[in-house]
C-alpha cells in the first residue's frame, strides 16, 4: 500500500514541474496544424484526380 501512496505523490510532484504552454501557443499550434491538413488533404486529392483522370484516359 505504501508504494501506491509513494507512487501517487510523487505523480503530483512531477505534474508540478509540467511547464503548460499559453493559449496564445495551443490556438497557434492548432491553426498550424488545421491548415497544413487542409493543405495535405487538397494535394491527395488533386493527384487522386490526376491519376483517375490517366486512369479513365488509358482504359
């Protein structure tokens, strides 16, 4: 029981230490992150286009 006492303390000592970032980093850290999935997401399916147009062409 002791090590489970221990083990949760020192869990709390450690999330003490935690240096949160600010909102100001999370909404820019997320605004990169939806933009560069737009732009991933938008260069997938203009080569799927692409490829089903050749594909569509040859066959």
């Amino acid at each position: 029981m002791g090590k489970i006492v221990r083990f949760f303390k020192e869990c709390v000592a450690e999330l003490k230490k935690v240096v949160w970032p600010s909102r100001t980093d999370v909404v820019s850290s997320v605004k990169v992150v939806l933009i560069s999935t737009v732009v991933v997401a938008v260069v997938l399916g203009l080569l799927d286009l692409v490829f089903v147009t050749g594909m569509n062409l040859v066959f």
